[in-house]
C-alpha cells in the first residue's frame, strides 16, 4: 500500500518499536497516526499528525469502541505484546494467560474491530509484529513462542479472509531487538528505528512476511530451506 496520506493505528506505540514505527510512519509521508498506549502520558511525540489513545489491547471492549476514536484508519499495526521468560515445565497458567491475552487476542479482537473500517475505507493493510520465534521455538521463552504462533497461524487465517476485501495482511518476524522487553537476552540486537523503517519499507513493498533484520533474514532463510534444523539450533540455546 501507498503510505503516502494514509492513516495509521499502532499499539503499544509508547516504547521500543511501537515508538519507532510512529516516526517511520511520519518520516514515510502519513497523514495521521494514531498512537495506543495503556498511558497516553508516555507517548514523547509532539508532531501535529500523532493523535494519542489510551488502549490496553487485553480490554476487548475498549478495543471494540475504539474505531469510533479512529475511524479514518487504513493501516492498522498490532505491535503491543509482552514477554515473559519460562520454560514449558517451569511457565505457569497466570503466565500464559497474560501473554496470549496481549499476543493473540489483542491483535484478533483489533483485527475483528478494524476489518469493516479499513473495508470502509478503501482498503488498507494490517500488519501483526510478531517474532521469528513463532517458526522455531526456544525453550527458555515457550508461552512466547507459543502465543505468537498462534497469531501467526491467525494471521494467514485474517490473509485469506480479507484478501477479497481490499486489505492486505502482513507477518512481521523480528529477531532480537535492543528494546526494554529484550533487555535479558543477550544476541546482537537491531536498533528499533532500523527495524521500523524495515516494516514500513515491507508494508509499502507488499511484502507478506517481512523480515526486518540481519538475524530474522538468516534464520528464516534457514527454516525455510531446513526447519528441522532451525528448530535443533534454537532449543540448545
């Protein structure tokens, strides 16, 4: 899709890649974006075009109100989530719970809330950040894995529902990247501003999955040619 004048919505829009991604958007010629935060108070930006919103993607009715806030929207970006670490014997149901709450429900219900705005509006695209361990899974994070492979398997659900729609459904699957929710893990990361750019660049590309850097690329280039192997690698870490 053409960036240029659209309207975007982005969740968890306060930190990290969230953040970034309002400056890419803005950089890339957005007319407006729409900025989600449980505190709209923690949103630095002071640009005319961000609009800030109070969300907490896990309310499923304030996400069902929300296009009344937004109802101009083309693009939508689910990128709220949380990590917890915890190995599948160690990770508890309150854990699970939490992390599927944020990574598969939040984007589904604002997927489900957005899908007839985005109709409405022309058509448009959603583009869900997920991780690149949703394709092969490490031990240490395996409610993580586990919720967003959920939402992967949702998202190429949402890719054959609205593709006769008009809107396009993209798979985002960052490897590490320097934000406060990867603080703990200890690869080379990506800076968020590069990793931003990289998915505005995939959106605007038309790039279903989107790989927004060196680790991602590598990793999936191997999966795909041996996922067994992928799958090994990871579980030894």
């Amino acid at each position: 899709m053409d960036i240029t004048g659209s309207t975007a919505l982005i969740t968890g829009a306060n930190r990290g890649i969230g953040r970034a991604l309002v400056d890419a958007l803005l950089a890339a010629g957005a007319k407006r974006v729409y900025a989600a935060a449980r505190d709209p108070a923690t949103i630095a930006v002071a640009d005319p075009r961000v609009v800030k919103l109070r969300l907490d993607v896990t309310d499923s009715a304030a996400v069902a109100k929300l296009p009344e806030a937004a109802p101009d929207v083309t693009l939508l970006i689910n990128n709220a989530g949380v990590l917890d670490f915890g190995a599948p014997l160690e990770t508890t149901d309150e854990s699970l719970t939490r992390q599927f709450a944020a990574n598969f429900f939040g984007p589904l219900h604002l997927a489900q809330a957005f899908a007839p705005v985005l109709e409405r509006n022309g058509g448009g695209a959603i583009a869900n950040v997920l991780t690149i361990v949703a394709l092969a899974s490490m031990p240490a994070m395996a409610g993580y894995n586990a919720s967003k492979a959920a939402s992967w398997s949702m998202t190429q659900s949402l890719r054959g529902s609205l593709a006769a729609r008009g809107i396009a459904v993209h798979a985002v699957f960052p490897g590490p990247v320097d934000t406060e929710m990867a603080a703990a893990i200890t690869f080379p990361k990506t800076s968020p501003a590069d990793v931003a750019k990289a998915i505005v660049a995939g959106i605007a590309a038309g790039d279903e999955d989107i790989l927004p850097d060196p680790m991602s690329a590598q990793l999936y280039a191997a999966w795909k040619q041996d996922h067994k192997a992928v799958e090994k690698q990871l579980a030894a870490m």
